[in-house]
C-alpha cells in the first residue's frame, strides 16, 4: 500500500499504540543488544532478531496499522544490499561461478555453488544486517513525533550513562566482570558490558553527542535566545531547566570520561573529531557561540581533569604505543589492509560473501603470520571484500547522504528539541564514519543497530516532502 508521496507502510492517524509498539521494540532492542555482551553471544542476539523483524514484518504485512509511512527512497539502499546478500546465496552453475570467480566448486552442492565462500556465515550476518535495516524501518515508522523522539533520545542516554558508569567501576576499582562473566581480556581497561574496550568506544562515541546538544539546547533556552554572558548566574540556575542542564552536562562528562579510561585511541579520536564538527555546524548556523564553545570547553576540561586525577598514565602509555606499532610490518593493522586489498581485487564487483572475510583471509595472509584474523579492523575495507566495491560504495555513500541531508536539517530548523537531535545525529554519525576507519563496530551486532537506530532517527529529522511534491 502507498500513498501519494510513494511511500512504504501505511493509513496515518491509526492508533498510537501501533506507534508505541514500533517505538518499545526498538528501546528494547538496543538496551538488550548492548547489556547483552554487545550482541556478540549469538543466542542473545537471536531475541533482538525475533523482536525487531517479527514487529517489521507484522507492519509490512499490514501497512494499515504502520504508525506512519516511510518514504521508498529511504528503504532503496536496504533492499538494494538485501537483494545482493541473496544472489550471494542463491545456487549458481558451478561452470558459471569457475569463469567469473577463477574458482570451480567453492561450496558446491553437486552441480550447483553459491556465490559466497561460506554460505553459513553469510546467512548468520545476513539476519543480523536485516535485523539492523528493520530497526531503521522502525524508528522512521514509530518514532517520529516529537514525543516519541525525546523518549527514544532519553533511553540512549539512560543506557549511555549506565555503559559508562559500569565501565569506570571495572576500570577504577578493578572488578572486571560483566554481570556474573569473569572477563577474559582488558583487564584494566572499561568496557562496560562489553567483551572488547573499542566496540566499547565505538557505542559511548554514538550516544555521547546526545547529551552535549541537549546541554547546549537547555542552555539556549536559559538564555532566551540573548547574546553575551549569561545574567545573573544564579537567578538561572534557578530556572526549571536548569536541572535538565546540569542532567545533560553530568551525563556527558561521564560518557567522555569511561571513553578515556576505554583507552581506546580511534575512539577517542572519532569522538573528539566529532565534537570539534559539532561545534562547526552550531557556529555554522551562528548559535549562541560562546556558550558552546564554553559548554565543550567545560565538559573535556571536566572530563581530562578527571583521568588526570584518577591517573592518566595507562591512557597516555597506549598513545605511546602508536610509534612501535608503525613499525610493526607485519603485525599492525595497516599489514592487514594490505593484504585484504588483494581479497578486493580478486572479486572486486560482488565480494566472496557478506561476513566470510575470515573465511577468505587466509588466502591471502602474511599479516600476524599463524595468527587467526577475525575481521579487516576497517569496515570500508571489509565491506569491500564481503559485498564488492560498488555495493561497499553505494552503502557509506547513502550514509554520508543521510548525514549531509541531516546537517541542512539542522542548519534550517527551528531551535529546539528537532534541531538538537539532528545535531546530535550528526555527530554520532560523522563518529561512527571516522573510527571504522580502523576497526569493525559495523560488524558488531549492538553498535551495528544502535547506528541504524541513530541512522533512522537522523532520517526523522528531515523534513518529508508533501504528498503534492
């Protein structure tokens, strides 16, 4: 069913519990996702799948109950991966696959191949890919409000403060435990209900935009909109929102601070990029500048203060590390690009397979030599090798489209809640973009979703052409 905009999903004005629906599954969802070690256990992951695709399914099977419509171009790109994932796992003549591929039989089953090198990881991350387009579905679906919008943003704080202050009593008090798991590694670093310290990163990155640009939304009203010094300091702090502010700013120091005692050195740097972005776009579109850079100012200074007097010798030690590791030819990261170029090229149009570049690796491996190698730790590069160029393209490309039409969102709206939230969008995404550069939280189930959660939300932001456009 469509309506005039063409649009996916269905009759607007149905009952708000269709809408509360969408909007419960997907707080739900990240929250478990993330306590759940991350979404790295599989049976754990598999109910946020059950959830998330059984309540997407229900609304695409029944398009008269969807909250709301979703516009077809912002599902093209989705359906477009989906549809390659499933001639990747679509039985192909095994003569066809030896002249394209260069390879005769791989997974072959008698006369017939599929594409992928290892049909079961492609399958596994297949559902984990649909589970996070579902999810994107969702928010554009059930959380477009304006009340439904702060509730969402309010959970992804609330889950936020909890992963950081978890993080910090790991760090700080050595008690390296998730719930009742004795941890295994990073024994000295946070990582919240994390298994590894920059999947750990790469979630706070995400979330921390949230409480800088409330903070700073808070303080605008504060300030009614007036240039200069805030007047008389504390008949404001008197103010009702006053209380939001210092909420938001508590919260964001102590998201900055658990990513510090994270140590993990991409993620802080994509945050800080992302904060310094952040801070552009707000002089961009010539918001109250001193009070922002005042508000980021006083938030690292708070946050550095803090790992200053806590210590920040193990933090400083890992940065130190950067020099050695450069040097290291063939047990670095860079050795691994290297040779996963040569996955690249080697099927350059159509991948070996959504998630067998472990499978497919060995192959071609001189780095860390007799070592097992997981992942590319740089999403560009794995998506390439998984999907094939043009696919790995099309999908980073439709994800800086979405940040670039959420940077004008920004730009044009109103002061308020929708314009801290694109701006907020915009950070954690720009985030997310700059540490995949070198490491693999797109494959990680929990910040894979909370990223399409921010991806849809971000999508929320802009404005919806009319059904006479």
């Amino acid at each position: 069913m469509t309506d005039d905009a063409g649009t996916l999903s269905g009759a607007r004005g149905e009952p708000r519990t269709m809408g509360k629906l969408a909007e419960a599954s997907v707080i739900f969802a990240a929250v478990f996702a993330v306590a759940a070690f991350g979404g790295a256990e599989p049976s754990s992951f598999a109910v946020v799948e059950i959830l998330l695709l059984g309540t997407a399914a229900f609304f695409v099977a029944f398009p008269g109950y969807a909250p709301a419509a979703v516009p077809h171009r912002n599902m093209a790109v989705p359906m477009a991966l989906g549809l390659l994932v499933l001639f990747q796992l679509s039985p192909l003549p095994a003569s066809w696959l030896e002249r394209f591929a260069g390879r005769a039989g791989l997974g072959a089953a008698g006369n017939f191949s599929q594409w992928s090198l290892d049909a079961w990881s492609t399958r596994s991350q297949f559902l984990i890919l649909l589970t996070c387009f579902a999810a994107f579905y969702l928010v554009q679906a059930g959380v477009s409000g304006r009340a439904s919008r702060e509730r969402l943003v309010t959970w992804l704080l609330i889950l936020g403060a909890f992963e950081a202050f978890y993080g910090l009593v790991q760090s700080l008090t050595g008690w390296q435990q998730i719930f009742t798991y004795l941890k295994q590694s990073d024994l000295e670093e946070a990582t919240g209900t994390y298994i590894n310290r920059n999947h750990y990163a790469g979630m706070l990155e995400m979330i921390l935009p949230f409480s800088l640009a409330l903070a700073h939304a808070e303080i605008r009203k504060l300030r009614g909109g007036r240039e200069g010094h805030i007047a008389r300091g504390w008949k404001v702090l008197a103010e009702a929102g006053a209380a939001r502010l210092v909420l938001w700013l508590s919260m964001g120091v102590v998201l900055l601070t658990a990513l510090l005692f994270s140590r993990s050195r991409m993620g802080i740097l994509a945050a800080t990029v992302s904060l310094l972005v952040m801070a552009s776009l707000a002089a961009a579109a010539r918001l109250p500048g001193r009070s922002g850079a005042a508000l980021l100012a006083a938030v690292l200074g708070v946050s550095v203060g803090l790992a200053i007097w806590i210590g920040p010798g193990p933090i400083v030690e890992r940065f130190s590390r950067l020099g050695q590791e450069a040097t290291a030819h063939q047990e670095s990261r860079p050795a691994i690009w290297r040779d996963a170029a040569g996955l690249v090229r080697q099927r350059f149009w159509l991948g070996w397979g959504l998630g067998t570049f472990p499978v497919a690796f060995p192959s071609v491996q001189t780095a860390f030599p007799g070592k097992f190698v997981n992942h590319a730790h740089n999403d560009y590069v794995e998506w390439a090798s998984d999907l094939g160029v043009p696919a790995a393209a099309l999908f980073f490309l439709a994800i800086l489209g979405v940040l670039l039409r959420t940077v004008r969102a920004f730009l044009s709206s109103e002061r308020g809640l929708e314009q801290a939230v694109a701006l907020s969008c915009a950070g954690s995404i720009f985030a997310m973009l700059v540490h995949s550069a070198a490491d693999f939280n797109l494959y990680v189930p929990a910040n894979a979703l909370l990223f399409a959660v921010v991806l849809g939300l971000a999508v929320t932001t802009v404005p919806r052409p009319s059904p006479s456009a």
